[in-house]
C-alpha cells in the first residue's frame, strides 16, 4: 500500500522532501532532483528521482545542441575537444 506524506507549500512555493524520502532516494543538500510531470488517464502524476550530475549535464548539453542547431559532426568535434580540455585538467602529468 503507499505511503502518503503531506507538506505544506510557502508563498514562494517551496516544500520540505520529508526525511524519509530524502533518505529514501538519497538526496543530499546540493543535489539535483528530477521531477516528470505526466498525465495518466486524465490525472497529473509527479514523480521526482534524484539526479546524477552526469544526467543533468548531459540533458543540460542536448538541449543546448538543439537550440543551436548542431549536427552531428559539430557535435561530435565539440564532445572530443571537450572531453580532450577535461583528461588535460584532470590529469595534466599523463
């Protein structure tokens, strides 16, 4: 049977994640969370997951390609030039 918890919205439109749910889907301050808005069978469903900082960036740069129109050779040049700037600051005595 699930669980129900209620939290009351402020006038900013914040609301407390309860304990057990943060420590449920491990949520850390800091961290990026997720929330799917969908529709099932004429009712709203929102979901929340937490986020790796790998899917956000990753979701962050499709949209970015897609606004600016990249094919996909420019997108491929712009990933390896990347990731080449990230392997030199990471490990720069390699």
């Amino acid at each position: 049977m699930p669980k129900t918890e209620f939290r009351n919205v402020t006038s900013k439109g914040q609301v407390t994640i309860p304990k057990k749910i943060r420590d449920l889907l491990d949520i850390d301050p800091g961290d990026k969370i997720k929330f799917e808005i969908k529709d099932i069978n004429g009712d709203t469903h929102v979901t929340i997951r937490k986020e790796s900082t790998f899917s956000y960036l990753l979701e962050e740069l499709q949209e970015e390609a897609k606004k600016q129109d990249l094919d996909k050779k420019e997108l491929d040049k712009i990933i390896e030039e990347t990731r080449e700037r990230l392997v030199e600051d990471l490990y720069p005595d390699v």
